[in-house]
C-alpha cells in the first residue's frame, strides 16, 4: 500500500491551494485519512482528518479556511486549503488507516508535499 500525495507549492499570503492523496496497492477498506504538516524546527502537528463516513476535525489554526474531503472510490483524500498565512508554510504529509487484503489494519504515511505561503 502507497500513498502517494501531490498538490504543494509557492503561493503568496491569501492565496489557495489544494492538496490530494491517493492510496493505492492491495486495500480492503479505509478509514481515517488526514493531514498532518511539518515546520522546520517544529513537530509534526494535525491539520485535519475525516472518517470513511465522513466526520471531519481541524485543528483550530486552520478552521474556516481549510476544507477536508474524500473520494471513497477513488481512494482519495484532499485538502482545499484557502486564505493561506505565512504560518501555514510547512511540508503537508497525509495519513490513513487501511485495511488491507489481507484484513490487516496498518497506518500508513505519505511522502510529504512542500507548502510555502510568501508574505
């Protein structure tokens, strides 16, 4: 199982950007994905999370400008991201649980995608 993120980049302060997330590989069922991110200097923190039936929860820095959604059928996970600060400017990683082929539940990361927010 992979999860293979895209989406990152440079964008000045107000701006928009959206991130995805696909898993792929040998999976049965997911559950919990999210998105974490990572300041230099600083530990990795939650952004946000949504269960496979939808139930969402942000952390407090980003609520009302960044959305959380996925696409079960595709195994996907996004995260529209607006009205973005400086102070949003780290490398976003996703993360899930999967259930693979093999019934095992694990917890999987993704390779990390920069975001940099210039003033």
């Amino acid at each position: 199982v992979q999860l293979q993120a895209s989406g990152g980049g440079l964008v000045q302060a107000g701006g928009s950007l959206r991130l995805s997330c696909a898993a792929s590989g040998s999976i049965f069922s997911i559950n919990v994905m999210g998105w974490y991110r990572q300041a230099p200097g600083k530990q990795r923190e939650l952004v946000a999370r949504i269960t496979s039936g939808g139930n969402t929860n942000y952390a407090d820095s980003v609520k009302g400008r960044f959305t959380i959604s996925r696409d079960n059928a595709k195994n996907t996970v996004y995260l529209q991201m607006n009205s973005l600060k400086p102070e949003d400017t780290a490398v976003y990683y996703c993360n899930a649980d999967i259930y693979g082929s093999d019934l095992y539940l694990s917890n999987y990361w993704g390779q990390g995608t920069q975001v940099t927010v210039s003033s």
